[in-house]
C-alpha cells in the first residue's frame, strides 16, 4: 500500500516502519499509511490528506541531494531521492537540496522544495543572535566588513542549502566556490557566503535556525 | 521632488506628528542629512521637510504603509516608524546595501517561532497559516526598512497592498503572505538595526518616550 502525505495539525509522536521514535509537530510533513491516517484522522492530529497541499514536484524526479557525506543512511532520509555524492555543488538536479551535515528535518523536504518554485535559494539562519560580528577570525571579519560593510547581520547555516538551477545561482556557487579555493581552510566560509551573497543578489529566503536544529522554535 | 534617495515617515494623529519631530530630530542629531518625506493628513511646520499629503483613516496608518511604493517621492527610500530613534550614522549603510542591488533591506521581528504572529488577530493568523506553505516563516518588523523601486519591489507592495486590504489591520501579516507569491531580494539585518535600545535604531514599539 502505498504512503500518503499528510500535514499535522497537532504534534504528536510515533515510531516510523524502521522503528525509530520520532515527533512531528504542527506543520510537519510525513508520509503515512491509509490505516494509519484514518487513525490520526479520528483523533484530529493531521488533516484531510485529499484537501492538503500535494507535493507533486516532489515526486516529480527534478529534485535531489548532493552531499559529500559518505555515507547517508538512504532509507531514513532520501525518501527516495536521487543522491549525487561530491564535495562540490553540482547542478544534477532542478531543485537541489545541499547538504553538508546536520540532522534533516525530513517532514520538511517536500515544502522546501516546493518553496523553490518561487525563491532562487532557502538557507536557514544559525540563529537570530549569531551575527557575523561575533565568528570568524579578527582578520575574516575584516575582510567582510570591507565587502558588506557592516557586520551586524544574521548568518546563514550553510551545512544545508535548497538551491534552484539558474543562471543567478549557477553564478553565485561559483564565485563562492572560487572566494573559498582562495582561502585558507580556517577561514569561516559563513563569512565567505554573505560576501559572496552580498555582490550576487538572490531571491534568498531565510529560514528559521529549527529548519536544521529539529529544536521546534 | 526628484531626489534619488530619502527618508519617509508616516504621521497620523497628534501623537504620531509629536514623534515624528522627535524621530526627526534623532535623525539630524547623528547627522544624517538626506531628504525627509513626511506622508500626513495636513502639513505641520517642521523645517526642511518634504510634506506628501495623503487622506488616510485606516488602523495605525497601516493603508498607507502599503502604499509606500507610490507615495514615497524617491527611488530609494528608508521607511522608519515615527517611535524610532536613530542612533547612529550608520544607518546610511541601508542605501549602499540596495546600491548593491538588493530589493528591500530589513530586520527579522523579535518575535519567532511560537511568538510569530502573536499579535494578528485571530482569523488572519488562521487564513495566513492555511495559505503558506512555509508553515516556519521569519517574521520580519516592518517599521523600519528600506526598498528601492524594482519591478520586484513594485510587485511585491501590490501583492502587500491585496493581501493588507483583506483584514486591514496590522501588516506582517500580509507580507509574508504577499513574498509567498510576489518574492523579493531582501538583505536581512541584525536587530541593532530595529529592536528596543537597538544600537543603530532604537524602536520603541508604541512607547516613545521624550
């Protein structure tokens, strides 16, 4: 029987078929079965899954992960993906999902991706309180203040990127990728990103720090 | 008027033209010397300024706001809410991020994740919920932002401006609904630039005191 989308209205917790504990809090995404939606249905934790949002694109095959991580546990994360192992973004896919380390919200996947219909680019904050003022070395700093001229902004968590193939970010990946050749490795490539970003405008829409963290803030 | 870059303020009431004098004069006193736009019912005597007059009667001036892409007289402009005060000069440093190419320039809201959309009235924070997507949006603090006049930001204030008129009530709201189909190339600030004592700009969210 096949798994069905479903969005939670409530949070709740439940064991997946590989038998891991996991919650799901109001606004999730997860994949279940039809006993099981009727189930959750009765006891008002998930919507109607015939009147949510259905995430066609992706199921469509232009989505995928590019990680350098090797390797991923396929079966809990990709929920059937196509994975593209590099140490480099590359452009596999329409609608790329980046991801260096750090636990992934899987529930929130298929919004990301929708999500890129629209934004060239999804990276979420390290924090609303981690500003580019306060990593890095005095030197990093320095060199990005001189490009983004002042330090006084967010930074972005870049250990997980959705990213669409367009010119704009074709162009923007690499200049970051040749801002970082030509560094050392203790430079903070957050820092190289938001100078990066800053001379290359994207539609860039920041995510909340709990996209990665899983902490639901 | 045909000044490329400038600083609107919105002064409804006699409470809000007695701010905005005093929001004004943070301005001077850090030395910030660009052109004022004061959108307001009925011109008032402060020196220097550039009034726009604007018939207005909607909550907290908020109609207005959404139409800052029409009404502001510049290309680029920083809009600052009558209870802020500037603190630094480096509040300049907006218009070299939209020189740079960025559509609109703005702080994340204090308020995130269970507190977003805290003070939305009950059935908007509902239909908003329903119709994005991003059920984990950022909220972002509208009071002090600056935009240039891009077709990008052009779209994204008549998507603001259809999105404010179903409620008419406050207007966060209605932006991140309206970036949800009207998307924008926004640089995000730090709260020093918008918050309470902010270092930059300090907002005091209704409670400016003298």
């Amino acid at each position: 029987m096949a798994l069905k989308w479903v969005r939670c209205i409530q949070t709740f917790s439940r064991h997946s078929e590989l038998g891991r504990r996991a919650t799901h809090y109001k606004g999730d995404w997860l994949q279940l079965r039809n006993m099981e939606i009727k189930q959750r249905l009765a006891a008002g934790q998930i919507e109607d899954p015939t009147t949510v949002f259905q995430p066609e694109l992706f199921n469509s095959g232009e989505c995928g992960i590019v990680t350098s991580n090797k390797p991923i546990d396929v079966s809990e994360y990709s929920y059937n993906l196509p994975i593209t192992y590099s140490e480099h973004y590359v452009q596999e896919y329409q609608y790329t999902l980046v991801w260096n380390s750090g636990p992934l919200r899987t529930a929130l996947l298929p919004i990301s991706f929708e999500l890129l219909k629209s934004w060239d680019m999804l990276v979420p904050l390290e924090g609303f309180s981690v500003l580019a003022n306060t990593i890095g070395s005095v030197e990093d700093r320095k060199r990005t203040e001189d490009v983004i001229g002042d330090l006084r902004v967010p930074v972005y968590n870049v250990e997980q990127m959705f990213i669409r193939r367009c010119s704009d970010t074709a162009q923007f990946m690499d200049a970051w990728e040749k801002e970082q050749e030509q560094e050392n490795s203790k430079v903070d490539k957050r820092l190289s990103f938001l100078r990066t970003l800053f001379v290359n405008p994207l539609l860039m829409l920041a995510l909340p720090p709990s996209w990665i963290s899983g902490s639901h803030v | 008027m045909s000044e490329t870059k400038g600083i609107c303020y919105i002064a409804y009431g006699e409470s809000a033209l007695r701010e905005v004098r005093l929001a004004i004069h943070s301005l001077h006193q850090v030395g910030v010397e660009l052109p004022i736009a004061l959108i307001c019912a009925e011109p008032i005597h402060i020196q220097k300024i550039f009034y726009v007059p604007f018939e207005d009667h909607s909550f907290g001036a908020r109609r207005v706001k959404v139409l800052l892409d029409d009404l502001s007289p510049f290309e680029q402009t920083l809009y600052l809410d009558v209870d802020t005060r500037v603190k630094s000069i480096d509040i300049l440093k907006g218009f070299d991020i939209l020189d740079a190419g960025w559509d609109l320039v703005m702080a994340p809201s204090v308020n995130q994740g269970a507190n977003v959309f805290a003070h939305i009235l009950p059935e908007e924070k509902q239909a908003t919920s329903d119709f994005l997507y991003n059920k984990l949006p950022i909220q972002l603090q509208a009071g002090v932002m600056w935009f240039q006049k891009t077709p990008r930001t052009l779209s994204l204030f008549d998507s603001w401006r259809t999105e404010w008129n179903k409620y008419k009530h406050h207007d966060q709201a209605a932006l991140i609904r309206a970036l949800q189909t009207s998307p924008a190339r926004i640089w995000l600030l730090g709260l020093d630039w918008n918050s309470r004592r902010g270092s930059i700009v300090d907002h005091h969210f209704g409670q400016a005191v003298n």
